[in-house]
C-alpha cells in the first residue's frame, strides 16, 4: 500500500503532467488545423 505522502507525491505528478498536457493540446491542434488546411 502506499502511505498519504506518497499518494500526494503521486497525485502533485499527475497534476503537473495534465498542466503539461493541456499547455500542449491546444498546439497540438493547431498544428492539425494548420496541416488540413495546407492540404486544401
């Protein structure tokens, strides 16, 4: 089993990684709209 800190540890990475993740999605889709469009 993991302990509380441990557990909170676990949880301030996922944080961070969905913050991460969210900065990086609107790029991402970005870069989509901008490729179907060149394809045009």
């Amino acid at each position: 089993m993991f302990s509380c800190l441990e557990n909170y540890q676990i949880f301030q990475g996922l944080d961070e990684l969905f913050i991460i993740l969210g900065q990086l999605w609107p790029v991402n889709n970005n870069v989509q709209r901008t490729l179907m469009a060149s394809e045009q």
